[in-house]
C-alpha cells in the first residue's frame, strides 16, 4: 500500500511518501513552485501511484475526501479572502493544486487542525481558531509515534509537549495519555516567530484599521531585527548584531510562555520535544535546550520522525493517510481520534466575524 503526506509550508512545500510504512518518495519544493506551477507538485504526487493521499489541508477540516468538499470547505481551510487571494500568490496556488487532483480523481483527503479533535475540551476553544493547524496536528502525532518508539512505550502512556519552529509560525502544543488536549498556534503564539508577529494585541489590530491575510506573514523575528525577510542563515550569522542578538530573545520569550502554558495545562509532562527548521540548527536548538531544561528540569530532545529529506509535517500526514487506509499506524491514528473530528473552525467565535 502506498500513501501521501504533504506539508504546505511557508518556505517550501514537502511530500513524503509510504510504502507499507517504509519512505519511498521524499521531496521538498519551494514554495514559488506552488504558486508558479502546482502542476508539477501535483504530477509528482501521482507519479507515485499512491492509494491514499492527505492534502494540503490549512486551518484543517473535519476528515473529508475532495470529492465531498464545498466552497464553504475551501474557504475554511485558507481563510483568505476572494479580493485579497491575488496579494498571496502561494494560497491561488494551493486553491489550483486541489482543483488539479480534484479533477484527477485522486483519493485525497483533507485533515483536521486541532481544534476540531474531540480530545481537545471545548472550553478551550473559545474565541479561538488557530490552536494549531493541520500541519501542526500532524506534526504533534508524529511526536506521539517519536517518543513512544524511542522508549517503548504504549501510545497511552506518552505525554509531552512539542514546540515547532518553522519558518513562518511557530507553534506549541500539550499531549496527555498520547492525545493531543491542547495547542496554541502561530497567530496566537504568545511572541515573534521567525516571519509571522505572533499573537496580535487587539488594541494593535485596532489602531491598523483593519487586518489583512498578509499581514499574518510579516512582523516576526527577521523583521523586528532587519526590516525585511532574511534567510534563516544569514540571520543567523548577526546574531552578534543587537538587533538580531533581541529578536532573538524575543523568540525565546514567547517559546518560554508557550510551553509553561502547556506544562501547566498537562501537569504530568515527561519531556519537551522540538521541532521545525529552525530546530534544525545546532546553535539555536542547543540554546533553547539549555534554557528548557534548566527552567522546566524536563528532557528537551529533538523530533526524530521517520527520517528523511522532507519536513516533520508531511511525515506526520504520511503517518496519518497510512493509518486511515488501514496500515501500520492505523492503531495510532485511532488513538488521536481524527476520525471523530467534527465542527468548524469558527464554531467557537463569540465575536462579529465579516466574512
């Protein structure tokens, strides 16, 4: 049996895919590709023959297959405006990508975030739409995998907490008795990702006169620091730099807030696992490991996945699309209950929405 994960990130977009649970096909695409020729991440996809496929899933759905999804659906899963899709060239591509598998009569399917799990309590849901998207869902169950693999463990008897941090977003999320109960997604990240602001004060939101989608890609770390998006790399280097050197800081600010809010809410965790590009980088990952273990006194470690070129997103999609077709993750996949996924991400407002 063969399946497709996917991860449509801000920087690149990433495709693992499965074969009886074994990686077969691992690419990573720029994400210009997406928006200049999703064609050809389309085609990649169905060179490989796969019997089930997840898509590129956004703020996440209840689990549906493409041929059930409406325009409500769409909608739901960017949350971009028709008028404003032009300004996000990648979203006009993510939109062309499904109508091109949708037409294939490809079996995708399209995941949920976390919100919609039943293993997250209601009231933590309130006022609230991105507690991790569905990327980020599928990042935190291969957490689930990583650890209980490594130590052995039933997937019960795995808690922990799992701080991502991409390229775009960052994000925290809590797992007690291997569910998912809690996550705090990018744009209510408590300080700056790398690219994105982080959660935005109301009275900021107020005083802009009104919030556009782009502006959800705009006032994190790299633009505190030099005005403009840098490379991971090039930031890096100025790190000696004063304002590169407090952008920073205030990264590992907002990291420090978001897992001792998910420390708090677990109480029993047994480790922090990291996780996202940025980890990927000895120097930073060392730091925030330092700091998490003298603060918190829990093992900090690295997620180790599948392995492979593509990012953690896409092998927890793959993991995921395996266990719904019935293959070797199937145990753990109904474990984390997606398929008793409901509702909408908007379900939960208390607040006038313009829609």
């Amino acid at each position: 049996m063969r399946v497709v994960g996917v991860d449509p990130g801000t920087k690149s977009f990433d495709i693992i895919g499965l074969e009886n649970g074994r990686i077969r096909l691992d690419l990573s695409f720029p994400s210009e590709v997406v928006a200049e020729d999703p064609r050809r991440i389309v085609k990649a996809i169905e060179d490989f023959e796969a019997d089930f496929i997840i898509g590129p899933s956004g703020y996440g759905l209840p689990l549906k297959r493409i041929t059930d999804l409406t325009e409500r659906d769409r909608f739901e899963m960017t949350l971009v405006r028709e008028d404003e899709l032009k300004e996000i060239p990648v979203l006009t591509g993510l939109q062309e990508m499904v109508n091109e598998m949708a037409e294939k009569g490809m079996n995708v399917w399209f995941i949920p975030g976390v919100i919609h799990l039943p293993t997250v309590p209601e009231w933590r849901k309130y006022n609230r739409i991105d507690m991790g998207t569905a990327d980020k869902m599928a990042i935190t169950v291969l957490g689930i995998y990583d650890r209980a693999k490594r130590l052995g463990l039933d997937y019960g008897d795995v808690s922990f907490v799992l701080l991502e941090v991409g390229f775009g977003y960052n994000y925290a999320g809590a797992v007690g008795g291997g569910k998912i109960v809690d996550g705090i997604g990018g744009t209510i990240f408590p300080g700056p990702a790398y690219v994105n602001s982080g959660a935005l004060d109301g009275e900021v939101a107020y005083l802009m006169g009104g919030v556009k989608k782009w502006h959800l890609f705009w006032g994190g770390a790299t633009v505190i620091a030099a005005d403009e998006i840098l490379s991971p790399e090039e930031f890096i280097k100025r790190l000696d730099e004063e304002p590169f050197a407090k952008a920073w800081e205030a990264m590992k600010d907002g990291f420090l807030k978001a897992v001792a809010s998910e420390l708090a809410v677990l109480g029993n965790a047994e480790e922090i696992i990291l996780s996202g590009r940025l980890m990927r980088v000895e120097a930073l990952r060392n730091d925030v490991k330092d700091l998490f273990e003298e603060r918190f006194g829990l093992p900090t470690v690295m997620q180790r996945g599948l392995g492979g070129m593509a990012k953690e997103a896409a092998q927890g999609s793959a993991i995921i699309a395996d266990g719904l077709a019935g293959g070797e993750f199937r145990g753990l996949v109904e474990h984390v209950e997606i398929k008793r996924s409901s509702g909408s991400i908007l379900d939960y407002v208390r607040l006038p929405l313009e829609l």
